[in-house]
C-alpha cells in the first residue's frame, strides 16, 4: 500500500515529488496522484497527521460504493456446450 501519510509530511517538509518517490521508492506518478487528491479533499499535513492510513485513504480516495465484482460463469452449462460438436 502507498505510505500515504509519509507522502503528505514530506510534502510539507517542501521536499519535490521526485524526491519523495525516491526516497519512499514509489513511482513519481503515484506522488502525483496523492499530491492531486490531497489538493482536491484539502487534506494536508496538519489534518492527516493524527489520523490513521486508512483514514487518510478514505480521504483522499473515497469508494464510490460501487461493487466491482463480476458475476462467475456457469461452467458446468459452458462445459457441456463445449462437449458439442464443432465447438471449440
């Protein structure tokens, strides 16, 4: 998992998202990406550094509540269609 709340306190030390990502060994990109959340939930370091990793999470990356699991197929009916003959 991101070490969200290491990003957001060393982004208040004023270090740059390059070094961040070097220092945490994190893509600059993923930076980038909690840089952007962060500036659009106005979650900073004064306000994250009491709060937990999951909490910051849920800041930063609200769930949309919506479920992305998908329906499983029913093998047994794909595996007798399969059983026919000229499928293949």
């Amino acid at each position: 998992m991101r070490d969200l709340k290491r990003i957001l306190e060393l982004r208040f030390e004023n270090h740059s998202q390059r070094e961040i990502a070097r220092m945490l060994k994190v893509s600059r990109n993923t930076v980038r990406d909690v840089f952007d959340a962060a500036d659009a939930a106005g979650v900073y370091w004064n306000t994250a550094y009491n709060l937990s990793e999951s909490q910051i999470n849920e800041l930063l990356f609200p769930s949309n509540g919506i479920d992305v699991s998908y329906e499983q197929p029913d093998y047994a009916y794909v595996h007798k269609e399969l059983l026919k003959v000229g499928v293949s």
